[in-house]
C-alpha cells in the first residue's frame, strides 16, 4: 500500500478519485476494504522478509505473518464474492477473472473460515 499511493491529492475531480481507486465508482465501502488488505499484504510480505532473513527463524515474525493471512484470505473471499454478486457493474472478462479468483479463494478459505477439511465435518489438522 505503502507504495501504491504516491501523491496526495487536494480537492481532486471524481475522475481524478477514479482513476486512482477505480472500485470506489463500484462502492466506496468495497474500496475502502480493499485498501486494508492492501496494507495486510504489506504487513505480510514484511514479517516474512523479516522473519526469514537470517540464519535463524524468527517466529514471532512468521507467526504474526501467519495470522495476518487468515484474515487476509477471509476478507480478500468476502471483497470477491461481493464483487461477483454485482456481475452487471463489471465487464464480462473482469467478472470472469473476479469468478476464477472467488473459486481459488474459495478452496483456501474453507479451512480457514471452518476449521475443518472441505466438504467434510472433520478439524483441520497440522498435517
């Protein structure tokens, strides 16, 4: 996020806005939270960097990274079912993006929204 944005804008035209945030003609809550996952994947890329840059692992780092994902991959389903239920807001290659990225999220959302194995009433487990 950090460096996404590089210049501030004072009293900026709407198409200016646009241009910068384009899912904030989509919905100005939609972009907003798309903004906080922005900065998760920052947060995230961080604490890995950081957390295995040396000879030893620093978990804490990888464990901080590790839960930062949880609700990366949480919010990031909930930002893309959002955007495929508006289908007519959205040109037919980008809604059929947005599609291929609801499934993927999906499969890796279940076990993390659940905690148990996809289509199974079993915990996930560490293994």
């Amino acid at each position: 996020m950090r460096d996404r944005i590089k210049d501030v804008l004072i009293n900026p035209t709407w198409e200016q806005v646009v241009e910068r945030e384009p899912l904030i003609a989509f919905s100005h809550y939609l972009s907003g939270r798309t903004n906080v996952l922005l900065m998760l994947a920052d947060e995230i890329i961080d604490n890995l960097d950081q957390g295995f840059s040396g000879a030893v692992v620093d978990g804490g780092r990888a464990a901080r990274a590790e839960h930062l994902m949880w609700l990366w991959i949480l919010g990031s389903y909930e930002v893309v079912r959002t955007m495929c239920q508006a289908k007519n807001c959205f040109s037919d290659k980008a809604f059929n993006e947005l599609s291929g990225l609801k499934k993927t999220l999906s499969t890796i959302r279940m076990p993390a929204a659940k905690m148990e194995k996809s289509g199974k009433k079993a915990p996930v487990t560490s293994n």
